[in-house]
C-alpha cells in the first residue's frame, strides 16, 4: 500500500489573506491537480487566511468566551465560513477526480493546541480537515489550528512517511522577513537550534504564522517522519515534495535536543 503523507495548504496560500473570505482559486486548482498525480495516500489539512482570522481576531474567539462580549454570531459565521472555504477545495478536488472526504473539527475535536481532544477521523481516499472553532472545556469555545491538526495526524497515523507545509509568497524559512530576504536567506535544513526572524502578522494572524509551523515541524520530525516546507505556488515543487523528491525548500529536523 502507498505511503501515507500529510500536507498542509497554508491558508495564506489558498485565500488572499487581506481580503475578507477571498479564494486563491487558481492555487487551490493547481494544489487539487497535484494531489491527483500523486502516488501516496493523502491527509490534507487547510489554514484559514482570511475565511478565519480576520473574524476570529475582531471578536477574541482565540481567547475563549469574553464575559460582556457577544460573540455567539462570530463562532457560528467563522464556523460557516470555513465550511464554505472547504466547499472550495472539495469542489477543486472533485474536479481533479479525487476521492476525498472532509471532516469539520468543530464536529469531532475538543479543546486547541497540540493536546486537544478526539479521534482523528480518517477516510479510505483523501483525508481533509482544517482549522476550525471548536468547543472547549474551559474557554467554551477556541480556535484549533491546522498546524495543531498536522501534528498529531503525523504523529498518531501508521505508516506516515513524510509532513509537508506548503506555504504562500516564500520558498521555506527565510533567515530575515520577506521584504528584506535574498537569494541567500532560504534556510535550506532548519532545526531549533537556528536563529531566524520569523514574521508574524498578529495584527491578523490568530494563531502561529511561520513560528508555528517550524515548532510543529520540529516536535514531528521528532517521530522519525521526513519534514518539509516548500512555496504552494510551484506545483511541481508541493508534487516533489510529497513524492520525497529533492526540491527547493526548507527540511525541518528536530535538532539535539
Ligand atoms: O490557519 C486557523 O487555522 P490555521 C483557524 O491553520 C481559524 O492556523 C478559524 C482562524
């Protein structure tokens, strides 16, 4: 049987992440087509851009239930609009003539970060779940990230051979931010240990950004599992990637300690 691959599409590569509830639909094709040349057996886990942050940032949802503050109406419509990002990508799916299923987390996954609750819910063809707002035990409600998702997918699935972020607007992890990067900065293999100045958009961004990713990156590569980052928007790249191929990137490792 084909190995198994897990692979996040980052939401700042699958949606315009200025834009509120904005497709990349030429990305989410090109990713979809992808999937259907691969070999491997798939679980694809999609972020949120701006189908999910910019809501959950206006009204607190990462922090849980705010006394004094109305945020039943932002829960159900962040809720919503992930369900139809989702339509999206199965649609795009569909087309390219894979069989997927999804499963909403705010369905079946209690609690965020890396330690939430619930079975991992798999299907026989393509797997797909995605950053969502769920129900939690002391904050009442929280958002649980697609990078949480990656994780423990890669740790708890038999037969998981390899991780992929593929991400938006970088080749990897760069040793400055993007504005200031050049053809140099791409970290090529990355362990905790490097330095880097991560850039993180707070002001929109409701969960990780690209420190998120690497620390998640790491604790997987921990299991013996193959970890890579490469730009979303080079198919061939996201096709090599999976495949186990070399391509340009950034392999996570999960250093001495
Ligand atoms: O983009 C966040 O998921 P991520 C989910 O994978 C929401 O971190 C609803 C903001």
């Amino acid at each position: 049987m084909a190995g198994t691959v897990v692979i996040k599409w980052g939401g700042g590569l699958i949606t315009h992440k200025d834009q509120l509830c904005t497709v990349n639909s030429e990305v989410i094709e090109s990713l979809a087509k992808v999937c259907a040349d691969s070999s491997k057996r798939l679980v694809i886990v999609h972020g949120a851009g701006s189908f999910g942050h910019m809501k959950a940032k206006k009204f607190r949802l990462a922090e849980g239930r705010i006394k004094g503050m109305n945020q039943d109406d932002a829960v159900e419509s962040v809720r919503s609009d992930m369900k139809l990002l989702n339509k999206f990508v199965m649609e795009a799916l569909q087309r390219a003539g894979v069989e997927a299923k999804s499963f909403p987390p705010h369905e079946w996954a209690l609690g965020t970060g890396p330690n939430f609750e619930g079975e991992l819910p798999i299907f026989d063809g393509v797997t797909v779940v995605f950053g969502d707002v769920v129900e939690d035990k002391e904050k009442e409600f929280g958002i649980l990230s697609g990078d949480d998702l990656i994780l423990r997918y890669s740790k708890e699935l038999d037969g998981v051979e390899r991780a992929v972020f593929a991400i938006g607007g970088v080749d990897g992890i760069l040793r400055v931010p993007p504005g200031r990067a050049g053809a140099d900065d791409l970290i090529e293999v990355w362990n905790p240990d490097v330095e880097f100045e991560g850039e993180h958009a707070s002001e929109i961004d409701v969960t990780g950004g690209i420190g998120l990713k690497a620390a998640r990156g790491a604790e997987i590569s921990k299991n013996g599992i193959d970890v890579i980052l490469v730009n979303g928007e080079f198919p061939s790249r996201v096709l090599d990637a999976i495949e186990g191929k070399s391509v340009i990137g950034t392999r996570i490792m999960s250093g001495n300690s």
